[in-house]
C-alpha cells in the first residue's frame, strides 16, 4: 500500500471483505506499507482510517516488495507457508487501466486465486498485471 495512491487507498473495502471470507478458511492476511518514509504512527493512522480489518507491515527496506516482485501499489501476494509464490498481481479488474474505473468489477482475480488454493489447487491464473501506483525503487 502507498497511503497518497487513490487506487490503493479505493481498494481498502474489498481487501477487508476479502481478508473476512477467507481468514475463515486460515488464509493469513497483511497490509503492506512500502512508502520508506512512512512513519508506523502514520500507518496505524491510515489503515485506521481505511478501516483495514487486517494487521499491517512496514516495509521500508523493500524486503516484501523483493520477495514477492512487487513494482505496483495495489499489489497482492499470495505465499504458501513455506514462502513460495502462489499468486501475484491485480485484486480485481474494477481499474482495467490508470486513470479508468469500471461500475462493476467483472473479474475477481485475487478470490479465484485464493478460492483454487484453500482447495488444494493451483491457481489457473499465477499473474495478473496490477493497475495502481509504482512503488520507487521496487526491483
């Protein structure tokens, strides 16, 4: 998450309802902060104010942005319990490019992922390309 990014910022609602459905099923969800300035006062303050039902990093040193190959900010990660790579890319398609916003969502990439993994599967899709704000530095 880039707290000044507005895509991040407009996805907090469906990230916490996901993080709802599937904590049940044992998923563990984290809110990452990858702004190196970020102070954790700051971040309490944004994800408190975005309502974020899940814990949240720091990640100023970009440990989790190279892990999981991260460059945009909404990004999400899925990592088995061992660390690897499970899924990586968009939350959904309600932003199909910068600057457009769909009515309606029409593709729930992040749920599919996790509704194929909870069961045993692979996702069907591993990378989705992510529409957001770039994250400096990211590698």
């Amino acid at each position: 998450v880039l707290r000044e990014c507005p895509i991040s910022n407009a996805y907090a609602p469906e990230m916490s309802r996901i993080a709802d459905k599937y904590s049940k099923n044992g998923v563990a969800f984290y809110l990452v902060y990858v702004d190196g300035k970020l102070s954790a006062a700051d971040a309490r303050s944004h994800s408190k104010e975005y309502k974020h039902s899940f814990p949240a990093l720091l990640d100023s040193k970009h440990v989790w942005v190279a892990k999981t190959g991260a460059t945009i900010a909404p990004e999400a990660a899925v990592l088995s319990p061992t660390g690897r790579l499970l899924y990586r890319g968009r939350i959904n398609d309600l932003y199909p490019s910068l600057g457009v916003r769909r009515y309606e969502v029409r593709t729930h990439d992040l749920r599919n992922a996790l509704d194929q993994i909870i069961v045993g599967r692979s996702p069907k899709t591993k990378v989705t390309k992510a529409v957001g704000c770039y994250i400096s530095d990211a590698r």
